[in-house]
C-alpha cells in the first residue's frame, strides 16, 4: 500500500521555518543560501550521532539512544530518512513546538523535509536506534510512501531467484527500495547507470562481530555499490536477508 506525499506530518518532525539551506549536489558547484541560524548544534556534533559514510551523495549516521536519555537540540540541514530498528516509545520535542509522542516500529521508514531542529527522548525500556541518511540534493516531490521495509514487501513478487524486491518511496532524484533475498542467494545491482547505497539491516542482530569504529553498530551494515559494478551481496545465512537500497537516478551513465 502506498501512502500519500505528506509523510512526515505525523512525526511532526519539521519546525518553523526560520532557516533555509539548499545545496545542489548536481552538476558542479555549491549554492547555499542562508536566512538564519537554526537553534541547536550540528547533527556532526550531536553524541548520540554517528557520521559512518559521507560521499557527494549522503551523510549517513548511525544512531543510538539509551533507555531514559535524549538527544541535544540538533539541526537538520537536509531532507532525510531513517530506518528504525526495534519498536520505540519516543517524545520529540521541535524546536517552537510542544514535545509529541512518537511509537516507532520496527523496520519502520519515515522521510523528512529540512529545515528543522529538535529532541529526541527515548521513554522506552529498550535503546532507540536508527540508521539516517541524510540526502544531500534537494529531493522533489515523493510520489510513493511505504511505512515500512516489511510493508513494502508484503505485495512484492519473487524473481527467478525467488529474491522479492518492493518500493518504498521515490522522488526524482532518488528511489529507495526494499530486497529481500532468499538463503544461499546473492543480491547484485543491474548495469543500469545509477550507483547505490546499500543498508544490509539484519546485521544490526550481528552481536559476536566487530563494531563500527565511531559506533556502536555493528560493522559493515553499509555498503556503496558505484554504477554498473560487478560486486554482489551474498547471502550466506539459513534466514531471508533483507536491505534497504537507495538508487540515485542522476548518477552520470558511464560509457562503453
């Protein structure tokens, strides 16, 4: 089932609009535009934050908050999305607005327009954590929304290879989808020109491996497959594996 446009209201995660940002990564060259300074501090330099991949695409961060703790105010200078992982009971406090309380599911997606700045306190038993990818050209229009990863493939056919693969949500710069790859199967992009950045979400339960240098998740939940690569995810458990991609549609076609 696909949701209207208007996904984030729920959340009540974008403020006021006392500050405006938009920096195109298209083409080449910045362009920034800067009303006023949005209160709080930088997402980079919120704790709880954690900058594990950045490209000219993406800000990815890693996020984890304790039972009983929140964030700082911290700015959102970019439209986003994260994936939840495990059930939430949060209060998000925006910055000029009554706190609201949020319940989170798990492998739940929610997308966000920029600019905003907030709090998130965690009242739940459990840690809060996510994976936000803040999206660096300014998105257009979102013409579908799935509320979930599980959602999105609730509908979605197997291929040949009995890999199943739903929409999640698309503007005309990006379109996120979500796999879902049977045991002893491996996962690779078409040759269609688009690089892509991969979450792989069940190692997020990987607890016996290595963590992430500047986090606590476990290592080696991301990966960025550049255009028409030839490298392929396998899947080498006895359980369905499932990822969230993030296909960029003006990635420039590389030619033969």
């Amino acid at each position: 089932m696909h949701r209207p446009a208007a996904t984030t209201e729920h959340l009540n995660f974008s403020g006021e609009l006392i500050w405006v940002a938009r920096r195109h990564a298209r083409g080449v060259g910045t362009n920034v535009i800067t009303v006023a300074a949005l209160p709080g501090v930088p997402i980079a330099q919120e704790p709880h934050h954690h900058l594990v991949f950045q490209n000219s695409f993406v800000n990815v961060y890693e996020i984890e908050v304790a039972p009983g703790d929140a964030t700082l105010m911290h700015q959102h200078y970019y439209d986003n999305l994260f994936v939840v992982f495990g059930d939430a009971d949060l209060t998000n406090a925006v910055a000029g607005q009554k706190p609201t309380k949020l319940s989170l599911s798990d492998l739940g997606i929610h997308f966000a327009r920029e600019p905003y700045t907030h709090i998130i306190a965690n009242k739940d038993k459990l840690p809060f954590r996510n994976i936000t990818v803040e999206l660096l050209q300014t998105q257009g229009e979102l013409k579908n929304f799935s509320s979930s990863i599980n959602e999105a493939l609730d509908t979605a056919p197997p291929d040949g290879w009995g890999i199943r693969q739903g929409r999640v949500l698309d503007t005309d710069e990006v379109q996120v989808v979500a796999v879902a790859v049977p045991s002893s199967t491996a996962w690779s992009p078409p040759h269609d020109g688009h690089d892509r950045l991969v979450v792989m979400l069940d190692k997020i339960n990987d607890a016996s491996g290595p963590t992430e240098k500047n986090s606590p998740f476990p290592a080696g939940m991301l990966a960025w497959f550049p255009a028409d690569t030839d490298l392929s995810i396998p899947n080498e458990s006895d359980q369905q594996m499932k990822l969230m991609i993030l296909e960029f549609m003006d990635t420039t076609p590389k030619m033969d």
